[in-house]
C-alpha cells in the first residue's frame, strides 16, 4: 500500500514527468489541488475516483483533513496518487503530508515535479541566474506576518522575526542580493515591496510579474519595486526581483496564436492531433467533442465478413481515418489483403494506414470523395500511366474483377460509390462506423454560451450538425467566434446550416487548419468578404482585433 505524493508541474501538461504520468494512469484514487488543471487531470484512468481538496475562499480544506482523506484511502489499497501543482515539496505541505502517512505506518513515494518559481519565469523568458547579473536565486513565500514598523525599520530593527521564526526575514533577502523569487505573494505585494526597500534593496530594482505561467493564459509584465504596489495583478503570479527580471527572452506569449481560445469540436478520440497542433501554435484549447464513433447498426458483422474477403477486391478504397482504423483491425496483417490495393482520400488518411504498416497505392488530389474518384482509373483499364497517381510508382493494371470496397461512415455522403460505378467498377459499400451527437456537460456547455471562446473549428459536416442542433447558429451566440474548417466540404456544410466561414483549410490536414488560423490572426483578424455563395456576416459581429 503506497501513497504517491505527485507533482503536477506549474500548469502545462507537457511538463509532467513521465512518472508522474505513469502513476496517473495507475491510479485508482487522486487527490488533488485548485491549480491542477483538466489537462493534466485528463492523464488519469477514466474510472479513478477524483477527490477535489482545492483550498479556496468558503471552501477550505484544512490539512488536517486531508492527510486524513490520504490515509483513509492508502489503507484500503491501491494505488492513491496525491496530485499537487509545482513540486510538492515546495510550499507544497508535501512534508506534513508524508509525516502523517508514515504515522499510519503506510509507505509513501515523493515524485518530484516541475515549480512555478522557475517554470514560469522561464516560459516568460527570464533566467533566474544570469552570468553577470545573478549568480544565485532564492525562493520565497509572499508570507510577511506583522506589518512593518517603519520607526523600527529605520534603527535597523526587523519585525519579520530571525531564523528559525517561522517568518520570512525580508531583511536579510534584502541584503542577500542575487535573484528572488516570491510565490503566492500577490496580496502581499505592497508590503513585500516595503521591506525589501526598507532593508535595502534599491526601489529602482528591476521587478516581473508572471500570471498563470506556462499556461496558454500567461501573461507578464515588468516593473519596479517601488511600482510594484501599483501594478494590476491577480493570482496565481510568481514575483521575480533583481536584475534579471529587466531581462525579455520572451517566446511563449510570442507564439501566434497565443491567448486564444479555441473550440476543437472533433470526437475525442482523434482530437490529439489537432490539440496538440494549437498548443505548439500556444492557443488555449478546450476540447468539446460534439460527435462520437460508434459501431454500425449491426453491430459491424458486415464488416467483419467484408475483410474477411478483402483478397477478392482490385482496391478498398478510404474516405476517412476512422473507416481506416476500424477495418485494418480487423486484418491478421497485411498479407489479409491479399493483392488489393489501397486508396485512400488525402494525406491524413495515408498516415493511418502507416500506423499498421500499410502504405496507399493511391492518394486523392484534391484531398476530397470527388478527388479520390477523379484519379481511380476506370474498370478494366491498363497501365497506371493513364492515371494521375499519386503516390508514388506504378500502379499495376486491374486484375479484371472490377471490385471495390468501401468501407464508410453510415451517415456519410454519396459521393464516391455513384462516381466509381460510373467508371465501371462494382462498389459493394459496408458501413464501418456511425457518427452520433456526444453529450456535452454544463461545464463546457457555458464556455460557449457566455461567450468565452474565440474559435470554433469543425473537422466533419457531423460536427457541425451536431453543433448547430445544440448551440443553434450565430445569431444565438452570446460571443459571434471566429470559424475555422477543415477542407471545403465540412466548410460547405457550416454555410449551408447558415454559419459565416472564416478560415477554410486549404487542405483537409490538421496542418492546414492551424496554419489558416495562424495567418488569419496575422491579418489582424481581418477577413475578405466573400465574393459569392457565403452567408453575409453578422453586423453586430464581435471581431477579434482587440485580442492580444
């Protein structure tokens, strides 16, 4: 029986250690603080017990109570994961908690995670230590118990206590130059500032102030320490003084689509890519899947029996990444699919097939159903020089069945299947998947409604039309949000339900969305109205030109 005590790093799931990571995908119960945010609790095993002992105004959970609740749950077995932002031995009572646990005689294990005192202060581009300029870094707590007595102050006395006081002595830190670092010090800020001055620390002292630190939320700020009072702060921040703090490497909140927020509406399943694609980019993401991939009505035998005979067809033929995963796995190997050959309708649905070491004789150009059917070669047909192939080599002549499968979405368009029997081929069709409305929680559900996403992007017609019949179009929106899609075909679906397009992918590629939402921001968030066939936008439209 072992209670994992965890650091959940500053905020940025990406700096998770991998044991953290690990011993949350084991976990059977959590514990965890106000600052660990969804991402990080995402990590945990869908059915692990979530216990939420954030300290917060009206809710207090004293310590006391807490090393209780890890007791508790430690003695009846399993594995207890206490989850705390930054380190949990700093200013974390990670100590306290670890007394307790060895008082009840249970073992416990301390996993090191990444503090806000350097993570964030990093994410805003200053180093703590500076050849030249700082050669040591202290971290603080903003504690500062009595307030200073400036008559006291002025005969050299202290009333921030000496060593071993419990308090921080602000006047020693004051003469012990180097770089401070002040964590949760922001109501204290004044005061803070009044005794590094009182103790000698020039009030010209070059002063960051860092909030929400490595999230895509972060902002920060530089100022002095006689300023200090007068700057517009909300916690959490980390406080940075000395001469470092005057030193801008920024890259973070220099990302292009930083302090935006974006709405990705795919199944949860497949949204990673385009998650993390946002992130890199340093968007806000907030994931809302609107549909999800179910098995087909009969429960998939049709498929089952139709990859069973996959040797008897010249191709199958893939309109998507989900019709990819769900009949590949249903293969022994590739060996199964005997001499048919793969096609498949764009680059995205190409690097499924590699995930099982599979490689497509035949890429769409465009990356749409029309474009698929366009390069197939008709039934019968010789050499592949006749045809515009392209992926690469030769594509041998048809082996004279004049067969295709495709496996497809239930709901999907009919596109395909009527412009391959046009040329000739028999296309037996075989549901593979359904798509269906995803429950949204009242969580989510208010992000969009108060208004607090700027983005909105659609990855399928599904998507949108399981959006629409649940927040309704833009003249409902409390916040009109910018609207990006992935390819023509879901961007036409989003028009014809009456939705004003902003961004199209030039491609159907996670790729290309971003990047669309990258220069569109680049433009200031000025948009080209469109010369024919698009709704009119909204004049009361909320715009983004005033976002960072």
């Amino acid at each position: 029986m072992t209670v994992y005590l965890v650091g959940a790093g500053p905020g940025d799931p990406g700096l998770v250690t991998r044991r953290a990571a690990e011993l949350l995908g084991e976990a059977d119960v959590v514990v965890y603080d106000r600052l660990v945010g969804p991402d990080v609790l995402a990590m945990a095993r869908p059915d692990a017990l979530l216990i939420d002992v954030g300290k917060r105004p009206g809710q207090l959970h004293r310590q006391s109570d807490i090393n209780g609740i890890l007791v508790d749950h430690g003695r009846q077995g399993g594995v207890v994961v206490r989850l705390k932002g930054g380190d949990p031995f700093l200013f974390g009572r990670g100590g306290e908690e670890a007394e307790a646990l060895r008082a009840a005689g249970l073992q416990f294990e301390v996993v090191p995670g990444v503090t806000s005192a350097f993570g964030a202060p990093a994410y805003a581009g200053i180093p703590v230590t500076h050849r030249g300029l700082s050669t040591s870094v202290t971290v603080v707590t903003g504690h500062v118990g009595e307030p200073l007595d400036s008559s006291r102050a002025s005969s050299g006395g202290s009333s921030s206590g000496g060593p071993g006081s419990g308090e921080v002595d602000w006047a020693a830190l004051a003469k012990a130059g180097g770089t401070l670092v002040i964590l949760m010090g922001v109501a204290e800020r004044a005061e803070i500032a009044r005794r590094l001055m009182a103790g000698g620390r020039d009030p010209s002292s070059p002063v960051a102030v860092v909030e929400w630190g490595t999230l895509p939320t972060q902002t920060s700020m530089r100022t002095t320490l006689s300023r200090l009072e007068e700057a517009a702060i909300e916690p959490p921040a980390v406080i940075v003084v000395g001469p470092v703090a005057a030193i801008d490497l920024g890259w973070f909140e220099s990302l292009p689509l930083h302090g935006i927020r974006v709405l990705v509406t795919r199944a949860r399943a497949q949204s990673a890519p385009l998650r993390n694609a946002l992130r890199a980019a340093g968007a806000d993401v907030v994931e809302m899947p609107m549909i999800q991939i179910v098995d087909p009505a009969d429960g998939g035998a049709a498929l089952r029996k139709a990859a069973a005979s996959a040797p008897s067809y010249d191709w199958v033929a893939f309109t998507s990444v989900n019709s990819v995963e769900r009949f590949v796995q249903l293969l022994r190997d590739g060996r199964a699919l005997g001499p048919a050959r793969l096609a498949v309708v764009g680059n995205a649905t190409a690097a499924a097939l590699r995930t099982w070491h599979l490689e497509a004789d035949l890429i769409a150009e465009p990356q749409t159903a029309e474009g698929l059917a366009a390069v197939m070669p008709p039934a019968q047909s010789g050499a592949a020089e006749d045809s515009p192939v392209t992926a690469g080599g030769s594509m041998a002549p048809s082996y004279g069945r004049g067969r295709v499968l495709f496996p497809r979405a239930a709901e999907g368009r009919d596109v395909l299947a009527p412009a391959l029997r046009a040329k000739g081929w028999l296309v037996d069709e075989v549901d593979a998947y359904r798509t269906v409305p995803a429950d949204v929680s009242s969580g989510l559900r208010s992000q969009v409604e108060d208004g607090t996403v700027d983005v909105v992007t659609f990855t399928s017609p599904s998507t949108v039309r399981s959006y629409v019949s649940q927040f309704g179009v833009p003249g409902n929106w409390k916040k009109t949000p910018v609207v990006a899609c992935m390819g023509p075909v879901t961007a036409e679906a989003a028009r014809t339900a009456g939705i004003y397009v902003d961004v199209v992918a030039a491609h159907p590629t996670v790729e290309h969305l971003v990047a669309g939402l990258v220069e569109l921001r680049a433009s200031g968030w000025q948009h080209a109205e469109p010369a024919h066939g698009k709704p009119v936008r909204d004049p009361g439209r909320h715009h983004l030109e005033s976002l960072p």
